[in-house]
C-alpha cells in the first residue's frame, strides 16, 4: 500500500499538469477568440494593400499622362485632326437631334412653363 507521501507527491504533480494545461488552454482560446486583434489586423492589412493600389495607379496615370503628352509633342497635327473630327462629330449629332426632336403640341401645353418651352423651341428652329 502507498504512503501519504506517495499520494501527496502524485497529487501535486497532478495539479500541476491541470495547472499547466489549464493555462496552455487558456492561451489558445485567448487567441481563437481575440476578434478585435484579428480585425485590428486585418484592417492594417487592407490598408496596406489600398495604400499599394493607390500608388500604382498613380503611377499608372503619371506613365499615361507622360505618354499622351509627348505624343502630342511629336504630332500635333495628327492630334488637332483627331480633335476636330471629333468636334465635327458632335456637331453633326447635335443637328442631326435637333432636327429628329419632336415638336409640342398645343395639346401638351398645361402650364407656364410648358409655354415657355414650346415659345423657346420655336424660336430655335428659326435660327
């Protein structure tokens, strides 16, 4: 049969196990269940990652805008051909929708402001 010595040196070293893995489990649900430093994290990571992103993109449109303005440098009458076709583009369109732009009719008129309209419009399709 074991003494009160035995038993006493085999309790303490049980308690002392418990202790520790108490403790070691402890450590772990700490870290499981630490949602603010894991958010806290991951936030700092995002912004690490807009900040990159921001960068290259101003980048980006530096080497463009350094690129569009030598071209314009080498070739000023290639771009002044592209602006005024496109000028004469939009000119046209702009006519061409006057022209299609339905007229009002007396009928459609409930208001002042309805008048008014219709009074402007007459008065550019005269011009």
């Amino acid at each position: 049969m074991r003494d009160r010595h035995e038993i006493k040196t085999e309790i303490d070293a049980a308690q002392e196990d418990l202790e520790h893995n108490i403790a070691q489990l402890k450590e772990v649900i700490t870290e499981k269940v630490d949602v603010r430093g894991k958010v806290h994290d991951k936030v700092e990571e995002k912004k690490v990652q807009a900040m990159d992103a921001v960068v290259r993109v101003r980048q980006t449109v530096l080497d463009v805008y350094r690129q569009a303005r030598s071209f314009v440098r080498e070739k000023p009458l290639v771009v002044a051909g592209i602006a005024s076709g496109v000028l004469l583009v939009g000119t046209g369109l702009l006519a061409i929708r006057s022209k299609l732009r339905p007229r009002r009719r007396v009928s459609e008129i409930h208001g002042v402001d309805d008048l008014l309209l219709a009074i402007e419009e007459l008065r550019q399709r005269r011009r």
